[in-house]
C-alpha cells in the first residue's frame, strides 16, 4: 500500500504556517498523552485492514477513486479550524474557498453566472435539484431513464412527486421515443438526463432530450454526479461529446468532485443556471447569520453543518489541478477512457465474454457466455469470487434483455435480466495495469469454466 509518507512532512509545514496566522492570542493548547492516542491509532488502523484495497490498481469494483495528496492533506490541514460552511461564522475563509471552487466548476460546464454551493453527496445534489424542480413546477412529475441512479425514484417520493420510469434503447441511453410518449400527457415536469449513468457509464441524448422542451414544458436537470468532468476530456465518442457540449442548456446540473473530482468523500455540488431559484432556499437564522451582510452559503444550502475542511480540499486540488482542456488533470480522464477501451476490446476477442456496448466513459461491462441466462448469471457470480481470490476485484451488475440482446451472450432467455461482471476503471495507472488486470482475469475465468479463452 502507497501510504503517502514523505507528504506529512508537508502537512507539518502547513500546520505551523496556519499556526502563525494566530500567534497574538494566549498560549491555550492541551498537553496529550500519546500513549492512549497511540494505542487508538493503531487499533484503527488494524481494523481498516478490514477493507477491499480501493486505492490498488488491481480494484477495479465500485466508484472508489482514491483523493489526490494534495487534497488528503489540505482536507487534514482545515481539520485544526474544524470550520463549518453553514455560514461565514463558523467558515469564513473556506466559505470563499467553496464560492471559488463551485464557479470554477461551473465555467468548466459553461455558466459564468450559477448558484451553486457543496453538499454531502450526489444524493443531496440531486434531491436539492428536484425540489427546486418540484417548487417551479408544482405537481409535475419526475422522469429518468431506467438506467438512471435508484435515487431519483427514491427522492421523489420523499418529495411526494410522481416518478416516471422510462426504458433504455440497446446502449442504456434514454429512450427518446418513449420519453416523448410519456411528455405527452403533460404530468412530466422535471426531465432527468444522466451524463454516465453507474451501471454502464450509459450517456443520455441530452441534445434530443432539449429539442423536446420546443413542444413540452418541463425543466432539464442533469445528473453527472460520475460523468460530469468527462467534458474536458478528448477522445469521447461523438454522441457523447454532442451531449456534454450541450450541458450549458440545461437547468441544474450535479457533480461529485468525490467521483472523479479526486476528493475525500463526501463533496457533491449543485448548480443552477438561474440565479434566482435562490428564493426557495431564504429563511432566516436567530444566531447564525450576523457577521456579514453577503449572501451565506446556508442560505441556499438545505443542509446545516457542512464541512469546512471538503471545500479547502477542493480549492487546493484546483490549485494543482486546473480544470483545463488537454491539462494534467483533463489527461488523467482520457486514461481511464484508454484503459477501459483496452478491457472492453480485449473481452470482445474472448469468447468466453461477451461485452455491452463499448464504453463511453470510463465503466466496462460484460457477460459471460452460457447456454441460459441464468446459467450465464451464475457463472459471473463464481467468476467475481474467483477474481476476488486472484486480488482482482469486481463488481457484478444486473442488465436488462435489451442492453444484452446485440452481444448474444445466452442462447435461451430464460430470465429477462442477466448478473453481468462490471469493472470501473477509474485510476489512470489502469491503463498501465490493463495486462495485469487481464491476466487474472484469464485466470479466474479458465478455473471457473474449465478451459481458456478460444478453447
């Protein structure tokens, strides 16, 4: 394990630069005993061993991408201010940090004028979007994809909106024709457009869903909670690069600078195009809002506390990694793009798999060759425990007949669903590490099916 060693020096040099930012004040700190807080860490310590190795190259499950140094540090660094970003009183100077961070996220999906703030996660993004949806639009319902995250049926209900479900053609895209068919009623009045969904990294026709709003009132909310900085990168195919080229033309849009954004968890961020939704969130506070005039960031946040410490992380790793076309950190994107491109053309010369459509972002899925469906489900299932014993680490997702039917993984459709093995290959040291991945994967698979691949 890389644990980063050399960088607490850094932190050390931070600490007392922070430190001197306070030196008129009287002596006040508390002599510890180390003994105990020794003992503490290094319990904590041993039962963190007690977890998949998210940030290792061969882990390639879920959406665990580790935070960049510079973050680590920065997000410990505010830890000694502890500051909470509800309001300027409790989080001044990481509460401009925030306002900073969220407009330079905002111009990279094309708005110079947004509200916006941090938030706990994609979650609370999406579920501050909807409701602004559901206050401007009063009793319309809520529509996504079926790909689209399980959260948005779930929000909606706690929203107390109804929740349209509308199916995926073949590549796990929103099915416009059916999104049409489901506007034609009127009852619609948000439309979610997902740019990467979870499960296949599917991105939504975001230029046909917009054309809609010609004939139908409603209002476009983008959830790119995963895919959102997948607009800098170059490479994409030319469907995607359409559908974030017209992010600018949505309403709202969600990002999780804890995706790809390489934050400690939990950093989600909201925005708006329209300023003036600001009105939803007024309210007032008996204790909390005197110390400036300016607009808090708790007034347009359903949240309270927030941790200061998310938005220093983010300001720093901005600092380090701008967010330029063709930069450092766009390059990063194009080689996880790269090396899920490599897995996915090497599983469709296996014959023993057979992949959903090529990716288009940075997550690859496949089947796995059988006489039925259900065997072809069971046999993923002992291949992801097979790979797991190898150091291999996978995610097993379950795809509907229609995203499946064009690779023929089954000869008999005895279920109307298939558990596929799933691999987010979201670190750029994957693309070094693809023959690595690949060669435990073979070997996984040949003990499972009793023979190698073209055999």
């Amino acid at each position: 394990m890389t644990s980063d060693h050399d960088s607490l020096a850094l932190l050390g040099e931070a600490l007392r630069s922070l430190a001197e930012g306070f030196v008129r004040l009287p002596e006040a700190s508390t002599p510890l005993d180390r003994g105990p807080l020794r003992d503490a860490l290094l319990a904590a310590a041993e039962r963190l061993r007690d977890n998949y190795p998210y940030h290792h190259p061969l882990y390639v499950g879920q959406m665990l991408k580790p935070p960049h140094p510079v973050a680590r540090l920065a997000y410990a660094l505010a830890t000694w201010i502890n500051p909470n970003n509800h309001a300027l009183d409790g989080g001044r100077a990481s509460s401009a940090m925030e306002k900073e961070a969220v407009a330079q996220i905002a111009r990279m999906l094309g708005w110079e004028t947004h509200l916006g703030h941090l938030c706990g996660g994609g979650t609370v993004a999406n579920f501050e979007a909807l409701w602004v949806g559901r206050e401007l639009r009063q009793g319309g319902a809520v529509a996504a994809s079926a790909q689209a995250h399980y959260t948005h049926s779930r929000l909606s209900a706690v929203l107390g909106v109804p929740f349209r479900s509308v199916p995926v053609d073949a590549q796990g895209r929103m099915d416009v024709g059916a999104l049409e068919k489901a506007l034609g009623g009127g009852e619609v009045g948000t439309v979610v457009a997902t740019l990467g969904t979870t499960a296949a990294g599917a991105v939504d026709p975001l230029p046909e869903i917009l054309a809609l709003r010609r004939r139908h009132d409603f209002r476009v909310h983008v959830d790119a909670a995963y895919g959102g900085y997948f607009t800098l990168a170059r490479g994409l195919s030319a469907e995607a690069r359409r559908a974030f080229d017209r992010l600018v033309e949505a309403d709202s849009i969600v990002i999780d600078p804890h995706k790809h954004g390489l934050q400690p968890y939990g950093c989600g961020c909201v925005l708006f195009r329209d300023p003036s939704v600001g009105r939803f969130y007024r309210h007032d506070s008996p204790y909390t809002y005197f110390s400036s005039d300016e607009l808090h960031l708790g007034e347009i946040s359903l949240e309270c506390s927030r941790p200061g410490a998310a938005a220093v992380a983010l300001w720093t790793t901005l600092r380090v990694l701008p967010l330029d076309r063709g930069g450092e950190f766009a390059r990063g994107l194009e080689a996880c793009r790269q090396a899920a491109l490599m897995l996915h053309d090497a599983l469709a010369r296996d014959d023993r798999f057979a992949p959903l459509c090529p990716p288009e972002l940075d997550i690859v899925a496949w089947a796995v060759r059988a006489e039925s469906a259900t065997e072809a489900s069971a046999r993923a299932r002992k291949i992801f425990d097979a790979s797991a014993e190898r150091d291999l680490h996978l995610a097993l997702a379950t795809f509907p007949r229609v995203m499946l039917e064009p690779a023929a993984p089954v000869r008999r459709w005895d279920a109307d669903e298939i558990t596929c093995l799933r691999a987010c290959v979201m670190k750029p040291e994957h693309r070094e590490w693809m023959g690595r991945i690949l060669a435990r994967l073979d070997a996984a698979a040949s003990a499972c099916l009793g023979r190698p691949a073209g055999v």
